[in-house]
C-alpha cells in the first residue's frame, strides 16, 4: 500500500524503485602478495543476476579494470555464460601492483550481459579498494591483513550510475 501511496504522489518513485531493483550476488576472491607486488582477482560465481533478454534469461561475462586516480591501468574480461542468472566462472587475473601503490588502486568488477546484436549491457557493479565504503572496503582491508592468502568476498551489485558517481567522489 505504501509503495502504491509513492506511485501516485512522488515524482521520485522510478528513482526509491531503482534503488530497491535487485541485481544480483557476486562472490570474488582477492589475494595479494606483497613481496611479488602481485594482485589476483578470482571471479567466482553470480547468483540471482537480472534477467536481462526478453525471451531468455541473460548472457552474463564480467569486466575487470584496475584503476588509479580514475585511469584505467588494466582491463580484463572472464568468459561469456549463455543463458543462466546463476554463472559459475571461477575465472582468475593476475596484475602488478607494487606494494607502495596497493593502497591507492580500485578493482573495479561490471557484470554485463552479452547480446549478439547491439550493444552489451551492464547488469550492476561495484569496486574495492580506494575509496570504496561497507563491503568493498572491508574485502580490500581483509585482503591485506592475510598477505598471499585468498579472501571470498560476496558483493551485492548495485546500479551503473551510482557506482561511478561513487568512484568520481572523494574519499573522505
Ligand atoms: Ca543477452
């Protein structure tokens, strides 16, 4: 009732829609290894993605980009799951990061869904590492208090636009 109240009233109901949308569960694994300067990022699995294709389900592959001061140093992508909204990859990447710019990166992970004609779309996002807040942030700190051990991380994925207005802001 209370929901029907906000369609009728408030102009920003699509906006407290949007907010409540759910896109999805991504388990990561984070390991880093200070004396090699070396970060793996595991793309595990995704439960309950978006349903994304009319007719279908989604396509889902997720994007990997490790950036600095909003430059992106390194792009890799896992492998595209047809037809499912619960993948399974356990996909791993590997990037240099030398200890003294550890606690400046941003893993950056976009769930996308593959469509062979057109443009792919992002399904949700989220990021560890500088300035990131809650889950992302206790991940990352997690990853370095077990130097050379893998961490699994859940992550709740969260709307494109919100995710990137989060990496432009400054962290306090
Ligand atoms: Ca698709």
């Amino acid at each position: 009732m209370l929901q029907v109240y906000f369609k009728a009233t408030s102009p920003n109901f699509d906006q407290l829609f949007c907010l409540q949308e759910k896109l999805g569960d991504i388990c990561i694994s984070l390991r880093y290894v200070p004396t090699a300067g070396k970060l793996t990022v595991n793309i595990m699995e995704a439960k309950n993605l978006k349903k994304m294709d009319v007719g279908g389900l989604s396509d889902p592959y997720v994007k990997i980009v490790l950036q600095q001061n909003g430059k992106r140093i390194k792009k890799k992508k896992t492998t595209v799951k047809k037809n499912t909204l619960n993948p399974y990859f356990n996909e791993s990447f590997s990037f240099e990061v030398p200890f003294e710019q550890i606690q400046k990166v941003q893993v950056v992970i976009t769930v996308y869904d593959y469509d062979k004609l057109g443009s792919n779309d992002p399904i949700g996002k989220t990021f560890m590492g500088y300035g990131a807040t809650g889950v992302g942030l206790r991940h990352w700190s997690d990853m370095l208090a077990n130097p050379r051990r893998p961490v699994a991380q859940w992550h709740t994925l969260m709307p494109e636009e919100e995710v990137d207005a989060a990496l432009k802001a400054k962290p306090r």
